[in-house]
C-alpha cells in the first residue's frame, strides 16, 4: 500500500498562473517516496501519472472533490464551523458558483484515469486494519457533478 497526497491549489481559472500544488508519495511504512509541486490540474495529473503505479494507492486531496450545492455553504463546511469556530476554525464556503473549485476537475480527471471515489465511512481495529460494518445505502449521483459528501479517499481501479 502507498499513499497520495495532494494539497491541491484551489484554482486552476484559464488566463491565469495557478498556485502551486503540493505533491508527496509516502511508501506504507511511512517512508516518502517522491514529493514535489505542480501548477495546474494537468501537471498535477502528469505528476501522479509519473510517481504513481499500480492500484494498492489511497489518495488524499486538500480540498473540495464533490461540490453539488447552487450556493451557500456545503454540509461538511457548516459542520466544521458549528463543531470548532469557538477556536476560531472554519472551513472556506464552496458551491457551484465558486470559481476555485479546482478538486471537482480533478476527480474527475482521476476519474477518467481509472481511480475510484470512495467516502465510505470506515471504522479501524487496532491492529490498523478495517474492522467489519455494515455498508451505508447507495446514493444516486448526478451525470453532471458528483454527489455532496465528506473528506474522501480516492483510489486507482
């Protein structure tokens, strides 16, 4: 098993120069692979197309991968607020009127490339490996934009 991540620049607008995204492959016991930076959702993509082989990957993405709300704050985001704003944490509003939704284009380019969205929520014995539970009902999404949900892991199919 190896691990993805991405803190991903939230925007990727045409016309103008992306912020960097920060890239890291960590071997399963923690050992780090490669790492680096990107601009861009394609670099990102040819980023990971370069350092990452084979299915046993589980990324993780710094930011908003499923966005389905026409304003407003999404679910997770209020939550964040409601549950820590007393320490001064929120979390930034997304909806599909923001124009730094660079996650929603990334998904589903990964998408595209074979990997897997997978929010199911898990639960971890202590030996590290996942305990049995019972499987959430399927949801429906929208051929348009993936569905609402919580912080996710994506992997390659």
């Amino acid at each position: 098993m190896q691990f993805l991540g991405i803190d991903l620049a939230w925007a990727d607008n045409p016309g103008s120069l992306a912020n960097e995204t920060g890239l890291v492959l960590l071997a399963g016991d923690g050992t780090v692979v490669d790492a680096g930076w990107s601009r861009g959702i394609q670099e990102t993509l040819g980023w990971v197309s370069e350092h990452v082989h084979g299915s046993d990957v589980l990324a993780f993405v710094d930011a908003p991968l499923v966005v389905s709300n026409a304003t407003g704050q999404r679910l997770c985001e209020t939550q964040v607020g409601q549950r820590y704003g007393h320490w001064k944490v929120s979390a930034n509003s997304t909806n599909l009127g923001s124009k730094n939704i660079a996650g929603v284009s990334l998904l589903e380019l990964l998408e595209e490339r074979g990997w897997i969205y997978d929010d199911r929520p898990r639960c971890w014995n202590r030996s590290g490996g996942p305990s049995p539970r019972p499987r959430p009902p399927t949801r429906t999404r929208s051929a348009s934009r993936p569905r609402a949900g919580t912080p996710s892991g994506v992997r390659p199919g």
